[in-house]
C-alpha cells in the first residue's frame, strides 16, 4: 500500500489585533446600551431593582441583536476560499 503523502506544513494563522478585540467591543457596546436603560428607568423611576432588571435585560436584548448582526453580514473573500476548500479537498485521497 502506498502512504498518502504528507500535507505540506501551513504557518499558523494568527488574527490581527483589531480582530481579537472585535468581540470585546461589541460586548462592550451591548453593556453600554444595558447601561442606558438601566439609567432611563431608574431615573424614570427611582427604583433600582427595577433599573438593575432593565439593564440586565438591555444588555441580553442587545447582545442577541449585534449576534444577529453579525451573522447577516457579508461573508469575506478568505472566509469564500476557506469554505471552498471544505467542500472540495485537493487530494483525491480524501474521504
């Protein structure tokens, strides 16, 4: 039987500084958005219970949205190429 030969070493990929922080921001935001409503209702109302319910429920509501965001955006070329080689592997060994 003859040995499938070996894949050829690929450098590791290695995300750029504003990519790792990306998520951090948009968490980032959603709090800022929880803290908004936080403080429209305790102002509106004077009751931090209350207030401290609505932040926790802004920031959920807004995590899901930027989520929902996100995943209707347009795919990037390297993302195209990537799932291209999901689909069709080079090697005909494959299975």
């Amino acid at each position: 039987m003859s040995m499938p030969p070996e894949p050829a070493e690929q450098s590791p990929v290695t995300p750029s500084r504003r990519d790792r922080l990306r998520p951090l921001e948009l968490v980032g935001f959603a709090g800022v958005l929880g803290v908004f409503a936080g403080l429209v209702v305790l102002m509106a109302t004077r009751d931090w219970l209350l207030a401290l319910v609505f932040l926790g429920l802004g920031f959920i509501v807004s995590v899901v949205m930027v989520a929902l965001v996100g995943l209707g955006g347009k795919p990037s070329q390297e993302d195209l190429d990537a799932r291209k080689d999901l689909q069709r592997p080079d090697s005909d060994t494959w299975h």
